[in-house]
C-alpha cells in the first residue's frame, strides 16, 4: 500500500524557513502528481501547491512562487515543500497527497494522504 509520511515540521519565528518533507513508500511515487495542502484550526484544507509527475511546480496564484517552492527527488521517493518568510498566518497543520485524479486543487480528488505535520509560526 502507499504510505506518506510528512515531516519537517515545528516551530518557527516570522520571516524564517523551514522545509517539510514527504517520503512516499511504494514503487510507483514517479508516477504520482503530488501536492502540498494545508488546514488551520476551523478552516478548510487549502490548497498550496503542486508538482507534476515531470518535476513542474503548480501554483493556485502567482503568488506563492515567490515564498513556497515544491520539489521532487524520485531516487528518494520524497517530495519537498521549502516554505521562507514565513508568516504567523501560515500556521496550520501541513499535508502531502499523492496522485490527484482530475485536479490538483481540489483535496477530494487525492487518491493518498499523509498524517500532516504542525507548522507553527510565532510573532
């Protein structure tokens, strides 16, 4: 079976960086689209951003190119979020999925989901 397991998680002071990590167990990772979702207390899971199967990165606004960068390493089975200038509003419970079918932004259209890790960003 496929198993994420995200880590890199914690505590954080604004403006700094941290990178989470996602391992992804199984044979076929190279052939997974993954994305990177984050759910804060009493809000929904959102959306962050996206690697193809090929190694392009998928924004849902131009935006977030400039602080969160994703990246794959298939000899690893691991996918990167590399998150810098940090800010308190980024706090939430951090998720990798694995294989969207139909749309990378949407969460229900996941085939597999990690644990989550906490990211916390204090003032």
């Amino acid at each position: 079976q496929v198993q994420l397991v995200e880590s890199g998680g914690g505590l954080v002071q604004a403006g700094g960086s941290l990178r989470l990590s996602c391992e992804v167990s199984g044979r076929t990772f190279s052939s997974f689209a993954m994305g990177w979702f984050r759910q804060a207390p009493g809000k929904g899971r959102e959306f962050v951003t996206a690697v193809t199967r090929s190694g392009g990165a998928i924004y849902y606004t131009d935006s977030m190119k400039g602080r969160f960068t994703i990246s794959r390493d298939n000899a690893k089975n691991t996918v990167y979020l590399q998150m810098n200038s940090l800010k308190p509003e980024d706090t939430a419970v951090y998720y990798c999925a694995a294989d969207p079918m139909g749309s990378y932004y949407r969460p229900n259209d996941y085939r597999y989901w990690g644990q989550g890790t906490q990211v916390t960003v204090s003032s």
